[in-house]
C-alpha cells in the first residue's frame, strides 16, 4: 500500500552555505556509527568557487542535544572534490559507513568533464575511502602514490560517471549504483583498487551519438554485475534488510527517476539481475528503509505540485 505523508517540517539551524542549482545542492545526510554518544552528523553539497567553478564537500558536526533547538555545532570540511570545476552536473557525492564503522566511502562523479574519471590527480569519478575524521587510511590501494598526487590516498576504486547509490549488504559487500549516458546505468560490486572503466568503456554511448566502446571489449576493466539500456536514471538505492517485506530481505531498491519506478534488483552473492519494477507514476529521487521495515520513496516536485514522501507497506 502507499501512503502520503504531510507531517510538518522543522528546521535545523548551523546548516552550511550550499551552491544550488542543476544537480548540485544538499547531497547526503548520514548519522556516525555511534551517533546515539556522539550526536555526530555528516553531510554533503556544493560549495562555490573562483571563476563559476564549483564542487561537492562533505562536513561533520556535531547535532544539538535532545530537547534543544536543533542546530548544527562545529560543522568542519573533511574532504573536498578537486579539481573545482564548471557547470552543475555529476557530483555524487553520496555517504556510507563500513559496517564495522572504521571508515567513510564517499562516491565522486566525473562532472560530466569525462577524462578525470580516469586522472589519479583528481578525486573525480572515484569512490573514496577515509577515516571518519577525513585521514587517509594507509591500507588504501594507492596510498604510496600520494607524492605524486595529493588525492591518489583517497582513491578506493576509479572509473565512475555519475555515482549516486552507495550501500554495503549483509555480508559486507559495497554495491554503487551509476547513471550511464546516452544508456548502460551501472551497478556495480565495488571492489579494492579496481577501474570500472569510464569513460573507455560503458555499455551506453555519447549523448551527440559518438560510440563508446562496450564493456566487454576492455576486459581489464570491472564489468558491471546489471545495467540498463534503455536506462533507469538511478538516484538512489538501498540494501532492504527489514521485517515487513521478509521476500525482499538482503536485495537492492533502487529510486527511478526517467523510469519513475522503484526497482527491485535481487542479490545472489556476488551476482545480481533485476527482478521487480513498480512503475509510481512520479519520478523518484531517493528511497530509504524506516525502523520498522517501511520503504519510503521521496519524489521529485514538478511544475506546479510539490514532491511528495510516500509510506510503502505490504497491502492488508
């Protein structure tokens, strides 16, 4: 069943300066691992900066005490994306702790400039891996690079697009889920030090119709385990592992936004197919699980009417 909800909102205050516009805004709100002692709170967005070039950021602080006016304290950057670059396309910039919760994975779109997916001297097209206070881990694979670039430390796999689903399953794996271009939308097994390829390989071609080069030509590069021709247009995803859908407990939900579905992609190990599609009628921006095992979809807004958050719960 689907259920709209219009509670009221409350805002937060301490909240930073964000470079809206495109696809760039707020990107990401994620809780610390033990964020029930230590009230800490990462977020992401776009930051402005010289000459109309701009990048995503991601900050902590640390979030007002219970029965406080809520409130942001000490927000600090903890890692940014370089190089700054024009236009509003293809941040990222979405957040998951390991489930251990000894670090921080970060995803880094290419923004839509191409080459710097595959450029060690930019955090560009990348997924990132840091210590929750923003260090670089010194087990990361490129870690003994970084006197020939400052960010090659921070590069845990190389060779996205547009990442924008980043979550672990139950057995520790990290799954991302990527918009290709012209098709070929990516999910991919993301695994230490590899290059997923783009943009020398993908399963979609250039919006102005130049090919690119399909994943199986290249086979030094990770194939995705699902893509999608024609695309999905993923804008999130989450690993269900809740109650009140027991049949989809341990599989990928995926947020549709041109399919304007909810996906359900089904996980066997290191394998994986898409297995249900539910077409919702709007475009949907983001899905999340809620404590007791209810999926909620949130909407895009269009012209005229506001996006709604939708309650999804088994039908009675």
């Amino acid at each position: 069943s689907r259920q709209g909800n219009a509670s009221a909102t409350v805002a937060v205050a301490g909240t930073p300066q964000v470079d809206y516009g495109g696809q760039g805004g707020l990107g990401d709100v994620i809780f610390h691992p033990d964020f029930a002692h230590n009230r800490i709170v990462y977020l992401s967005w776009v930051e402005a900066a010289e000459g109309d070039t701009r990048g995503a950021v991601v900050g902590r602080a640390r979030l007002s005490p219970e029965g406080s006016p809520p409130r942001l304290e000490g927000l600090q950057v903890i890692w940014r994306q370089q190089p700054k670059l024009d236009g509003r396309g293809h941040f990222g910039h979405r957040l998951a702790f390991s489930p251990d919760g000894r670090y921080l994975f970060i995803s880094s779109g290419e923004r839509q400039h191409f080459d710097p997916a595959q450029d060690m001297r930019a955090n560009l097209g990348k997924i990132l891996r840091l210590n929750p206070d923003g260090t670089v881990p010194a087990d990361n694979p490129f870690y003994n690079q970084r006197a020939d670039s400052t960010v090659a430390g921070e590069i845990w796999t190389l060779g996205h697009r547009n990442p924008l689903g980043l979550a672990f399953d139950g057995a520790g794996r990290l799954w991302e889920i990527e918009m290709g271009p012209a098709g070929g939308d990516e999910l991919n097994l993301i695994e230490r030090g590899r290059n997923y390829g783009y943009p020398i390989v993908s399963n979609g071609d250039h919006y102005d119709g130049r090919p690119i080069p399909d994943h199986p030509t290249r086979p030094e590069f990770a194939p995705p385990k699902v893509w999608w021709t024609p695309v999905i247009s993923p804008g999130d995803m989450i690993v269900y592992s809740g109650g009140l859908f027991p049949q989809w407990r341990g599989d990928i939900l995926v947020a549709g936004l041109s399919s304007k579905a909810l996906v359900r992609v089904d996980l066997e190990g290191t394998n994986a197919h898409e297995a249900q599609r539910w077409d919702m009628g709007q475009r949907i921006r983001e899905v999340e699980q809620g404590p007791d095992g209810a999926v909620y979809l949130l909407e895009d807004s269009d012209e005229g009417r506001g996006g709604r958050l939708l309650r999804l719960t088994p039908a009675r």
